[in-house]
C-alpha cells in the first residue's frame, strides 16, 4: 500500500478459524445482531455456506472518502467512507474498515515477536525481514498453514471488532506483500492468507475487498472471494482495467495530489477510470489541517 494508518491490533490466540460468533449488524444492514451473513449481491463471491444475513455489498456507485489518517465529517455527497478499525464508521454511509493483514503495524511490532514469533518472516540467518519502504513494519510469513493460521487468529480480532463497530467491509492491506519478500514468499501463500482471512470477514458479516495488487487478475474474486477492490493510483499506473474488469463498478480507486498528472478534470473526463475515483492528499489527513486534499468526480 502507498499509504499506511497506524493500527493498534491486539493478539488473539484463538486457534478455531470456523464457527466464529459475529458481532452486531452493522448499521443499515437487515438482520439480528449476532447472526452471520454473507454478501447479498449476486456474483460477488465468497458467501458463508448456511448464513441467515446477507452483508451489504458495496455500492456500484457514489461517492467515496478514504480517511484513515484521522476522521470527520464527510463532506456533502459522501456515500462511502473508509476509516480504520480502531475508529467507528461515519454514520448514514457505507463503511469499510482498514486491517493491515499481511504485514505488522508499528505499534503491535513488540507482541507479534513475543507473542507469535514463526508468524513473522525472516531470512534464513533469522533476521527480520521488513517492507523496504516502510521500515516499521515487518513482513508477516504466509508460506506454512501454521502461520497462516496463526496470522488468521490474531486478526480475527480486528475483524470482529470492525463488525462490532458496525461496518459494512473489511479492506485487508499488503496484499502484495511477497513481491518485498526478497523472494522467500510466494503469490500462492498470501492468497491462501487472503482466502483465510476474507472467509472470518464473511462469517462477520462484512464484504472483503482487494487492496491494489493488478496482478491478480481474475485469481483475487475467484480463490479469495474478494467482493470489490480498493485501489490506489490505479489512473497514475494505468492499472484500472485491471481492476474493473474483474469487478466491474465495484472499484474504488484514491489518486494522490503529489502525483497527480495533469488536471483533475482530465482524470473525470475519463471514460475508462473506475466510476468512484477520488483524489486526496498523501497523508490522508482530516479536514481543516494543513494540506489536507479532497476531490470527486
């Protein structure tokens, strides 16, 4: 990801990945709290076998705000809000909710090498390895079950506890992850950590979505069951077929101000850009702060 909110994640060492108990509904989805669902749109994949609730899915169309580097008050017209999971959701919209899955947040570096030592990765020598370009985070190790499981039971946590807020999706971030592994992981190992991790989503009640990775193609809707994607800088990359190809209007892309080519009113005049396109600032930052930067289409 090119941008990261810091993410308080406690350790849960609970062992069971099925038969989770969900939390409340989320607001403004059907249901009795504590019941499972799955997602009610046809052909957005990845639905709980013998759930009674359906989650929402997300919208094919709106307006989308990412504000994981703080929360406000959405801006008028707002419909989609993403915040992290230490945060509650925006009332009155759709609300996604930000997990780092696939690498540790600064703060939880300390109890994921005390607590869960095999599920970070290393190199053969022992060393740590770490995202190179965030230096903070260490790089968590999809390559056994055994880590998996663990990585999974540890994040269930932060899943149930955006379903408790009462979210409506999970955005599970570094996807990507094996590409800065220095070649010790693989793409198979981070898609049976997303199918492990999307599958606790979906017993919440919470649609799952793709963070960035166009390399995927069809493979992250049809071994995961990602429901939609949260892209970043797709126009600047000219990776957003990628994306909607697979997913169609279920695309959310941010553009960054810092690297913004051309005009904004380029970027809308686009007839291949995913339809909920927004551009901010690099740093996410809450409104009314220095530099902060919120557009839509």
């Amino acid at each position: 990801m090119l941008f990261r909110r810091t993410l308080v994640t406690t350790a849960l060492l609970a062992v069971a990945l099925t038969g989770l108990t969900a939390c409340a509904a989320p607001s403004g989805s059907a249901g009795t709290p504590g019941a499972h669902r799955t997602v009610d749109d046809a052909g957005t994949g990845g639905a709980t076998a013998g759930a009674d609730v359906a989650a929402r899915a997300l919208p094919t169309g709106g307006v989308p705000d990412y504000q994981l580097g703080g929360s406000y008050t959405p801006p008028a017209g707002v419909t989609i809000v993403e915040r992290d999971s230490t945060e509650e959701p925006a009332a009155g919209v759709y609300g996604i909710c930000y997990v780092n899955g696939f690498q540790t947040q600064p703060e939880d570096r300390a109890s994921w090498l005390s607590e869960h030592p095999d599920a970070v990765l290393r190199t053969a020598a022992g060393k740590l390895v770490i995202d190179p370009g965030w230096p903070d985070e260490l790089i968590l190790d999809t390559r056994t079950a055994s880590a998996r499981a663990t990585i999974t039971s540890v994040l269930s946590r932060s899943i149930a506890r955006c379903a408790d807020h009462g979210f409506d999706a999970v955005e599970f971030d570094n996807l990507d992850s094996w590409t800065r592994s220095g070649g010790r992981m693989t793409r198979s190992g981070n898609l049976a950590l997303a199918a492990s991790l999307v599958r606790v989503a979906h017993q919440h009640g919470l649609a799952a979505a793709q963070k960035n990775t166009p390399q995927l193609g069809t493979a992250g809707r049809e071994r995961t069951g990602f429901d939609f994607v949260v892209a970043e800088e797709c126009v600047q990359y000219d990776e957003c077929a990628a994306y909607t190809d697979v997913y169609g209007a279920r695309v959310i892309d941010v553009e960054y101000a810092d690297t913004l080519k051309g005009k904004w009113s380029a970027v809308c005049a686009m007839t291949d850009r995913p339809r909920m396109t927004i551009l901010r600032d690099r740093d996410l930052v809450p409104a009314g702060e220095d530099g902060y930067v919120f557009r839509h289409c």
